[in-house]
C-alpha cells in the first residue's frame, strides 16, 4: 500500500520548517531533475540550485539561507541537512522488505553444537558450522557458509553466497553483500630454497558493530592476531584487505583498492576506488585519498593525498597543471636551441 503524507505532514516528521502550501501531497521521492508533482526531493549542493523553480517536484527540502524565498516557487521545507532528510523520506516510503520466510529453511544445515537466536533468519542451503553462533534477529540469506567457531551478533544480514571462516567474528548491525569472503587465507609465503612455502595463517578476522562490506569483498585472516574493521566503516564492491590490516572506525573506502599486509589506517578516512597501499604503513585519522592514488610511504593525521607516487594534494595539483604545459615548453626550448646552438626544429645540428 502507497503512503501520502502532506507537506504539512512532512516538515513535522523531519522537524523542519515548512514555507508555502501545507496540503501539497506526496506519495513518493525522486531526484530533483526527475521529480513529479507528488514526489518530494532535496537540494543539498548548490550546482542543483537551478533546479529549485524548475523542478516540478510538490515539495523540496533545503537548508535555511540557501535560496532567495521572495523569488521561490515552489512548496520548501527547510531543514539544517536536506540530505539526511531525504533518506529519512526514503525509509519512510520504502521501508525494508525481506522476502525470506522467517525462521530456518528446511535445507539448511546447522551443525548441533552451533547456538541460533530464535529469531534469527536462516535462509535455504545455508551451512552453519561447529559452535558458531548467530544473534538475534540476524537474517542470513541462501547459500551463505560459517565455518567453525564464527561468531556474528544481532541484526545483521549476510547476503548470499557470503563466506565466513573459521573463527570469524561479527559486531551487531552488521551488513555484507554477495559473495563477499571474509577470513581467507592471508597471502604469506616464505622462499625455502627456491620454493615457495606456506607460512599458516593462524588468525582471524574481527568485524565491529555497523560495518557494512560490499559484494566480492575480500577480508584475509592475520598469520596471527587479527585483522580488523572498525566500528561504522564502510568498505564498497571488489576490495582487497590483506592479513593483519587495521582499518578504524568510520572510515569509507572506495571499490578496487587494495591494501597490503599490516597496514594501518585511521579513524575518519576516505579512499577513492583503485588506490593501492603497500604493506606496513601507518595512515593517520581523517586521511583522505584520491582515487588511482599509489600510498608508498606513512601519512599523518589530516592529510590529502593524490597521484601515484602519492603526495600532498596541493603538490599534486601543481605536478598535474605542469604536464600539460610540457610540449609547448619543449617547443620553447628547440627554438632556443636553434637560435644559440643553430639546431633544427628535432635538435640535431645544422650542416654548415
């Protein structure tokens, strides 16, 4: 069933403060350029300014002072953030749906040592291994598999085909996307002679509360100890943490990067997709790193990072905007070159 909400209705839920027709009704979101009549949407970056008189959306949530209200048009409602209120719209109108059936799938098997919350999720096909234990209502979708002894908490939700190794171990509100593998092999190996020889990856892998970790993610056991995710991170699709990797807490990173043996990263820090960290470096808390970045060396606190080899943003900046005027100060130079030293135009020596 649709939900309507008037406007009126909408800047009580948020809080906000309504500036034209209470009574417009809304039954849905939309994007700004998008929007319909009966849709509300938001105006959080002022490049989409524009759009505030032509858009036809029936309501637009703004911050206060970000437009001219003599000039508006349309139905506002201010808000200190628009962005986060339009994802409390979204929950609003499209609240979670699961299409599992509650309770355990006949065709899963569940070891009978392992412990289930008896409102738990358990979807078919899935393998609950030795004395693992799965919270309270934790949904855990088809084909998923937990080796021994992994332990994952309250309200979390495994995607299909996710695995987890033997002593993982999962904070509560936890999300992970398909086909993620959480506690594989790190990549350790010693030459002995001219052979390569496994080094045993005796450690595990520690997820803390709200992490949330993309599809085809992979996250390797430490050889010893554990590697680690802190509390609130977010990592996206197709990344690599190697073994004994620290991330904190409420950092996001980026799809593709990869991050090399007990390496350390901070609290705060965001990392564009294909960056690549070598192994044992210290990132600082609130770090930021541009995508494509190659991270070879430590970072302290609060830095901004581009390029590969990375440097300063600013240093980055100045590398680029010289590049591009290389050929004409190459020019520059042959013309030189044929006025002082009589070379031609590809700078070999004229005949006499």
């Amino acid at each position: 069933m649709s939900l309507s909400m008037s406007a009126a209705e909408i800047a009580a839920f948020l809080g906000g403060t309504l500036v034209g027709n209470p009574d417009v009704v809304i039954r849905g979101v939309s994007k700004i350029e998008d929007a319909c009549s009966s849709d509300a949407s938001f105006i959080a970056n002022v490049k989409y300014a524009r759009f505030l008189n032509a858009t036809a959306a029936g309501v637009v949530l703004v911050a206060p002072g970000s437009y001219d209200r003599e000039t508006c048009e349309r139905t506002v409602i201010e808000v200190a953030d628009p962005y986060h209120g339009f994802l409390r719209l979204l929950e609003k109108y499209h609240p979670k749906l699961t299409w599992l059936a509650p309770g355990i799938d006949s065709t899963a098997v569940i070891s009978p040592d392992a412990v289930v919350a008896g409102d738990a999720t358990i979807g078919a096909f899935v393998f609950i291994g030795p004395r693992c234990r799965v919270g309270s209502r934790t949904t855990i979708h088809p084909h998923v598999v937990l080796a021994a002894d992994v332990c994952i908490g309250a309200d979390c939700e495994i995607h299909s085909h996710v695995s987890l190794r033997e002593g993982v171990r999962v904070g509560d509100r936890v999300i992970i996307q398909n086909g993620a593998v959480i506690g594989s092999d790190g990549f350790g190996f010693a030459m002995s002679g001219d052979e390569y020889r496994k080094v045993p990856q005796m450690g595990t892998v520690v997820i803390e509360d709200d992490v949330e970790i993309g599809a085809n993610t992979t996250v390797d056991r430490a050889t010893l100890g554990h590697t680690a995710i802190g509390r609130g991170t977010k990592l996206d699709n197709l990344i690599q943490v190697a073994h004994n990797v620290t991330i904190g807490s409420h950092t996001g990173i980026a799809a593709q990067t990869g991050i090399s043996g007990s390496t350390k990263i901070g609290d705060r820090c965001q990392i564009g997709g294909q960056a690549g960290l070598v192994g044992h470096l210290r990132v600082g808390n609130d770090v930021k790193i541009a995508a494509q970045s190659g991270i070879g060396s430590d970072i302290a606190d609060g830095q901004i990072m581009a390029g590969s080899p990375a440097r300063p943003l600013t240093a980055w900046r100045r590398l680029e905007g010289s590049l591009s005027r290389l050929p004409a100060l190459l020019q520059r130079v042959r013309d030189i070159e044929a006025v002082v030293f009589g070379k031609d135009a590809q700078g070999k020596q004229k005949s006499e």
